[in-house]
C-alpha cells in the first residue's frame, strides 16, 4: 500500500514499507491499554481514521485505528519508500539526500509534513491524508516491535525484506523472521 499526503497542492507518497500493531485492550504496549483518554480517543473510534500523537517529546507518530468503534486498535505506520514529491519531503526534513527521509516513525511524519492537526482525519474519505493501492512486496518480514518494554514476546512489526528504507532501529526481544 502506499500512504499519501497533499499539502499545499504537493503530493507526497510512499510505499509503506514497516509498520507494528496495537491492540489495544489486549495489549501492555498500546495507548489505550489502560482505558480511554483524550489522548488516544480517536483509537477508540471507526477504522481507517489517523491516531497521531506526539512522542518522547520530539517528534509526531502516525497511526491507522483498525477496529470497530468502541475498540481500540491501531497500526503504526513506521517507515516508507518514498516515491513522489521527494523535493518536498527533503526540504520538510532539511536534507539534500533521500537515504533517512522517512526511516522511522518520527522521520516519516516530518518528511510529508504530519502533525496533531491530522488527527481523527477519516483516512478512507479524505483528500488530505489516505492510503492507495500499491505494488505487492516479494517478501514480508516480522520482529517484535521496536522501543517497547512490554508484550516483548509479539511479534507484531512487519516489514519488506531487503528494503533500504526500513528503520534501523533493532527490535525489542527477538531478530526479524519471516513468516
């Protein structure tokens, strides 16, 4: 699948390439584990809207909610392989090379220029921010998820094998499989 974003008439696109579940409830390392806040309501909405949160103080982080509302769940959209409006996603990112453009959570969101202002953004009717169809990887890998303490054990991150732009960061208990 690819995620695109329109800003200012500019269309940024990519391949998604890395992304990691949450599932709420169920799971020690999601947002809404504990319950509802007003940080995580719109995890606790229909699927297919953006769950955007500020993280670590540092950076924002894009979700797709995946449940029926009144259950949470999400997907974080790690990482893609940027295919348009590559002039843009530099110039958010202030970088002259693509090679760490949207290699991570918080690059991803600062190369297509995502922030708190898109979330609860209803992702399946919007012209701003949606998902589109794409090309079918050769081969998905899957890990435990990355920067977590908890629930270690899921192996809940999926990625393309071999792809450059995947994070770097290391999983948080066990080295990539495939399924």
């Amino acid at each position: 699948m690819r995620l695109v974003r329109v800003d200012g008439g500019e269309r940024l696109a990519g391949m998604i390439v890395e992304t990691e579940a949450y599932r709420g409830r169920r799971d020690p390392a999601s947002h809404a584990f504990r319950g509802r806040t007003r940080r995580n309501e719109v995890m606790f909405g229909p699927a297919g809207h953006a769950y955007v949160y500020f993280s670590m103080g540092m950076h924002y982080c894009l979700n797709v909610t995946t449940e029926f509302p009144g259950t949470p769940g999400a997907v974080l959209l790690r990482a893609i392989e940027p295919a348009e409006g590559m002039r843009g996603m530099l110039k958010n990112r202030g970088l002259d090379t693509a090679v760490h453009v949207a290699d991570g959570p918080g690059r991803l969101t600062e190369a297509l220029g995502i922030d708190s202002r898109l979330n609860g953004e209803d992702m399946v009717t919007s012209k701003n921010l949606f998902i589109e169809k794409g090309t079918k990887p050769k081969r998905i890998g899957r890990s435990s998820r990355v920067g977590i303490n908890v629930a270690t054990e899921r192996r809940w991150r999926y990625f393309i094998v071999g792809n450059r732009f995947v994070s770097r960061r290391k999983p948080s208990a066990f080295p990539p499989q495939n399924p």
